[in-house]
C-alpha cells in the first residue's frame, strides 16, 4: 500500500503543481490520489519506471506506463467507487483523471506516447451541448426541484440570464425593495458585478413565474412577513438541513440537483445517457434565457446587457432603469412566462370574479332564507292554532246535534271571518281546512242517520 501522499514536500508532486491555479491543483490531487490508489506506486518510483524504459531499444520499450494508463481509464470507468458507494465515473470525468496523470508526466520532464483525444475519448461535442428550452420545459424542470428554493433558482436564473455563480451571491437586499410589489410584475437586480470587469456593474430583471416562486420560498423561510425579517446582506439562497444550514447555498449543490432531477423532466433524453455533462446543468438555464430572447426580437446589446456581458454602455442606453423595464417586459411577457401560467392566470381572474358573485348570490340567499324561516315560523304558528280550533268544534259536533244551516254558519265564519284578514294562509293549508269541514259534515249525517234509525226501531 502507497504511503500517505505529501504534495508540498515530495519533489515530483510539488513540481508538478507548481505554476497551476488552486483549482486545476485541486483537481490534480484527487486524480493523483486515485492513480496512487490504483497503482501502489510512489510519484518516484513512476518516473523511474519510465525513465528506466526510455533508456532501453525502442524494440525492448515495454510501455508499461502508457498501458497503465490505459487500464486505469477503464478502471475509473468500471470499478472505481466514491466515498458515497457510487461505482464508475463518467466518461468525461475519467478522461480529466487521465490528463491529469499526463500532466504530472510530462512537468517531470518525461513524455507518454499518448493521444489524450484518440485514446480516451468522451462524448462529442454535439452531445455535451446545453439544452436550450422553453417556458414551458423550465416549467417541467422546475416541477420535479425538491424545495421551493430550487425552483425558486431555477426561475431567476432562466428569467434573469444569471449564471451560477451570479445567483448564488445574490443577497436579500437585491430583491427586498421591490419583490412585494413588483413594478410591471419585474423585479429589477441592481448591482451585479460583471465576471470580466471588477469594479463594473448591470442590471438584470426576474419576472412573474420567478416573483412567485421566490416569494413562496421567502414566506417559508422568513414567514408571511418576510420583507420585515430580511437582512440587506444576508444571502438570499441557504442550505437548508445539515451542518451548514443557513450558510450561501454553493454552486456545486445547484449543480447536484439539476443533475438528480434531469432524468425525470423527459427534456434531451435521446442524449443524457451519452453526454459527459448534464445537458440541463445551470448553463442551459442561461442559454435558454438568450435563446428565447433572440427569437423574440430581442437586440444583442439588451440581451448581453442583462447577461452582464462586457459592454461600453449603463442602462441609460436604454432610456434609464424605466426604458429598460419596458424592453425587458416586452419580451419577457411573450417568451419568458409559461403559456400555461397565462391560461392559469386568466382563470384565476375570471375565477375571483365568479366567487366574488357567488358570495353576492349567496349573501341574499341567506337573507331570503331567514325572511322564510320566520314566515314558516309565523306559518307553523298560525295551523296550530287552527289545528286546535278545528279539534274543539269536532269535539262539541260529536257531542252536541248541529244542524246543516249551523255548519254551513261556521264554515262561513270560519272562511270569511276569522280567517279573512290571513290572507297569507297558503292554498294547501286552506284546502286541509275545506277537508277537515267535509269531514264534520260527513260526521252530522251519520249522526242525523244513526237518530232516525233509532226512532224507526221505537
């Protein structure tokens, strides 16, 4: 087993990492990590082996550095594991692996008879390229984000044209001022820096789709509130579980999930399988934005205004921070916002308005049905006491003889005295009335009958 690699002190490795940026150094040390891994050899003991090689007759050369190299690629790509239990790497990935070690090579003075691009090639160009998309696939995309944070990304940077590196350096204070109320329903981010040009900087917008996911993710950090619980320099994007929750959410994570959820969107499957790079990394977000501005006619100078492109020109080319509202939400409007989120917008709209009817519809109903329940309170009240008189004459008729004329007295009485002035009597309640009489009358003759039976019998 290789001893524990020392890249200050080990002469092969320092001066092989001499002269290089910290990044490229950083990434040269994990690729030598896995060649160490791989082969058990120390930095020494590789150059040696090829130095020794090389003093040999060109037909007694045995090339035993390039054939390592050449199983290695394959390694990386078939049995290689990461510390989180992942096996192989890309195409791409092993290939950066590779240069890397031919890199160490060569800073030591010694030559692989390798071709890097016919040897250990990755995927085409073609295949690699972003994927530029409209609203309407970033709307897919956005769908399967896991937090209202990721979608909330995904929406700025396709509607403001902002890179990876742009959007997660963005602070509260570039958006509190007008996120509430957008003006024109953009929100304008003043202040970026241009990566080309310190000391410079541009504007750019975000527009409805991307105010409404960012402010959803505001109120869920902050609460309903939120504009007065934000912080002028506190980051807009945190981590949001683990050790560093809270902390600027780094771009490497943006680039995970735009990765984890590429898959599942349906958007350039035909190459995702063969491609190197994410065709949907956070690139094609920005690619998309020029995209979708270009073919809406768009000028160059407002879309590499917005991108933050090294220009000779403020806003004030364009008629100030109001002229350049307008240019932007002309174009915005057509080809930035989803046509399903106009459709659900309008519906929206003629939805309030419908509930707003409802509630009018619904507000005299409730009026109306309590007029009736004290009507049929009123109502309900008024048959008992009829009930109850019409109970009393059947009972002094059965007990006491009434002739004809007396009925028909009663029933005039009954009809166009007492009850003459309660017109509101519906016509049922009379018509029970009417049968509840024919049912005395009935009785009358029974008795009237059962009388004269008797006296016939006497």
């Amino acid at each position: 087993m290789v001893q524990r690699l020392d890249f200050k002190s080990d002469r092969y490795l320092a001066r092989w990492l001499e002269g290089h940026k910290e990044s490229t150094a950083t990434q040269y040390r994990y690729a030598f990590v896995k060649y160490a891994r791989f082969t058990k050899m120390t930095p020494e003991e590789l150059i040696k082996e090829k130095w020794d090689d090389m003093r040999k007759e060109p037909i007694e050369q045995t090339d035993a550095a390039e054939n390592r190299l050449r199983v290695f690629n394959r390694w990386l790509l078939d049995e290689y594991t990461s510390r989180k239990g992942k096996k192989g790497l890309s195409p791409k990935s092993a290939l950066m692996n590779c240069a890397a070690i031919v890199d160490f090579y060569a800073r030591n003075k010694v030559s692989l008879g390798i071709k890097m691009t016919r040897e250990f090639t990755g995927a085409t160009k073609g295949v690699n390229e972003t994927e530029k998309m409209s609203a309407e696939q970033i709307e897919s995309l956005a769908y399967y984000a896991p937090t209202l944070r990721d979608k909330a990304i995904i929406w700025c940077m396709f509607q403001g044209g902002m890179d990876i590196s742009t959007v997660c350096s963005l602070n509260c204070g570039h958006v509190m001022e007008e996120i509430e109320y957008p003006p024109m329903g953009a929100v304008i981010l003043q202040h970026l820096e241009r990566k080309k040009e310190r000391g410079r900087t541009f504007s750019t917008f975000i527009y409805k789709t991307a105010v409404k996911h960012l402010e959803a993710y505001l109120k869920e950090r902050f609460g309903e509130d939120y504009t007065k619980k934000m912080k002028y320099d506190a980051p807009l994007f945190v981590n949001e579980y683990g050790r560093h929750a809270g902390e600027r959410y780094p771009p490497r994570s943006l680039n995970l999930m735009l990765k984890q959820i590429a898959p599942h969107t349906g958007i350039a499957n035909s190459r995702m399988k063969l491609a190197d790079l994410n065709p949907l990394r956070p690139h094609a977000l920005r690619a998309s934005f020029s995209d979708q501005m270009a073919k809406a006619g768009a000028s160059k100078q407002l879309i590499d205004y917005l991108m933050g492109h090294k220009l000779q020109f403020d806003t004030a080319y364009f008629g100030g921070e109001t002229g350049l509202r307008e240019a932007y939400v002309r174009y915005a409007e057509v080809v930035l916002e989803p046509k399903r989120a106009k459709q659900t917008q309008e519906l929206e709209e003629d939805f309030s308005s419908r509930i707003e009817e409802l509630k009018s519809t619904i507000i005299e109903q409730t009026i109306l049905m309590q007029k009736m329940g004290k009507e049929k309170e009123l109502t309900e009240s008024k048959l008992r006491k009829l009930e109850d008189q019409v109970n009393l004459l059947i009972k002094e008729l059965q007990t006491l003889p009434v002739t004809e004329g007396e009925i028909e007295r009663l029933r005039a009485d009954l009809f166009y005295g007492k009850f003459k002035e309660q017109e509101e009597i519906n016509k049922e309640l009379r018509t029970a009335l009417k049968q509840a009489f024919e049912g005395i009358k009935e009785m009358k003759e029974n008795y009237e009958k059962r009388i004269k039976e008797l006296e016939e019998k006497t």
